[in-house]
C-alpha cells in the first residue's frame, strides 16, 4: 500500500496538536502534587498501577509510609526503587502526607520545637537528642559542648532559652 505522506503528516500533526496540551498540563501539574523534591519520583512511580489519590487520601507517619513502601514491592509487584530513591520518595510522602508531629519527626508541639529542629539536625539526626532524658543543667552543659567542641554556633540568648526550655520539658528527666 502506498502511503500518502502528506496525509500521515496532517494525521500526525493533528494527533500531535490534539496530545500535546493535554500531557504537558497534566505533566507539569503532577495531578496537583504539591511542588518538593521527590515530587515526580513519587507521580512516577506510584502511579504505575493505581490513581495518585490512593496515594494522596492518607496521611501517615514515617513508619506506616515506610511499610507501605514495603507492601507496595512485596505483595502488590512493585519495581524495588533505587534506594535514593526510595529515601526520597519516603521524606516527600511523609512531608506532604505525613502526619503533623512526624513533619517535624517526632518533635513534640511547643515553644522551641523549630529551634531545636533546625539547630540540632544540622550535624547529627535528631535521634541523638531525642534519646536522652536529661535535667535542665545536664543539657546546658550539654549545649556548651557543642559549641565548644563539636563546632555548634552560639545560640542568641533568646534562643538558647527556648533550646533549653523545651530539651527539659520534653527530654527531660521525669
Ligand atoms: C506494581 C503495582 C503498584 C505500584 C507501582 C504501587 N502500588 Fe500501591 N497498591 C497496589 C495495589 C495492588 C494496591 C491494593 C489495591 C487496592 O486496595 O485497591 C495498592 C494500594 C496502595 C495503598 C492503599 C492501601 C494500602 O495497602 O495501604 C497505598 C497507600 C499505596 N498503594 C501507596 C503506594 C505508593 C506510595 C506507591 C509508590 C511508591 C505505590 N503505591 C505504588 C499496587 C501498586
Ligand atoms: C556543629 C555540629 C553540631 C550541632 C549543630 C549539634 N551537635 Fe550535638 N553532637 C555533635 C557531634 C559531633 C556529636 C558527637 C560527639 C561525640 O560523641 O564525640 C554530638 C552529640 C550530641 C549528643 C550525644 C551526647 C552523648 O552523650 O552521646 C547530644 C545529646 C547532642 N549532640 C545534642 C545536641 C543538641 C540538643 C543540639 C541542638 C541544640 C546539637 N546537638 C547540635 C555535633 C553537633
């Protein structure tokens, strides 16, 4: 059969021209994904088999998305992602869909909670602070230490306040 190449190119520019808008929208909207990075690696890769929104109607902790990970890959046939991947997959849902204390991975709401948050993480993983219980005293001297030795800036006196009074609240001694 001859092949009318003038009518394959309308018939190609008009498919073109029909697909295109409608692909780039949905691409860059990410179906209303919220903007992070690990955005597209989640859209890619949970969307493979089910809609987005049975992704984006839950909200869960860090452990229950990391089994649902898990689930994902041992019972439902799941592709194993890199495990970069993985690990950013998991912060994106758990930052997006996560639930409101696991935002802040563990970190009880009250007054110094974001001090300690970004002060503390920026050498060591929060779990380092989180699992100790010390007094009041025992965590200044704690404080000290990492400015002195380990290299911490100092804290505005303000802040240093706000550090102290929330590690003795919540990782205290009870
Ligand atoms: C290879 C197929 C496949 C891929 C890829 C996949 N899922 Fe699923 N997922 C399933 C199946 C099958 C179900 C169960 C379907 C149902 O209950 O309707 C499911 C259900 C779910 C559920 C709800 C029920 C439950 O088990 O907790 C969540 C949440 C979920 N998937 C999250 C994800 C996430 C997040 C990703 C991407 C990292 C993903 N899925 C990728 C197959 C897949
Ligand atoms: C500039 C880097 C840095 C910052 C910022 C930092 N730390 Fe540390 N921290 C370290 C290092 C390094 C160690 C490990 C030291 C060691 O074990 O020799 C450590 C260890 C600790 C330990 C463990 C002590 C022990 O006995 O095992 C605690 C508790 C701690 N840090 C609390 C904090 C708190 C609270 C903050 C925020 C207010 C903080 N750190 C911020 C560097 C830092």
């Amino acid at each position: 059969m001859r092949i009318n190449r003038k009518l394959l190119s309308v018939i190609l520019l008009v498919g073109w021209g029909l697909y295109a808008p409608v692909s780039l929208a949905a691409g860059e909207e990410f179906e209303g994904l919220p903007e992070g990075p690990g955005r597209e690696a989640a859209y890619f890769n949970c969307t493979a088999c089910h809609s987005i929104q049975q992704v984006t109607q839950q909200g869960m902790d860090r452990e229950d998305w990391n089994e649902v990970l898990d689930r994902m890959v041992k019972s439902n046939g799941m592709h194993p992602m890199l495990p970069w991947a993985r690990t950013m997959v998991l912060n994106y849902l758990v930052t997006h869909y996560g639930t409101d204390d696991q935002d802040w991975l563990g970190l009880p709401p009250g007054e110094g909670r974001e001090e300690v948050f970004y002060t503390c993480q920026a050498c060591h993983s929060l779990k380092t602070v989180q699992q100790q219980g010390l007094s009041k005293d025992s965590w200044k001297e704690t404080l000290v230490w990492m400015v002195e030795e380990q290299g911490m800036s100092e804290p505005e006196p303000g802040e240093l306040k706000l550090l102290l009074n929330y590690l003795s609240i919540y990782y205290g001694i009870n």
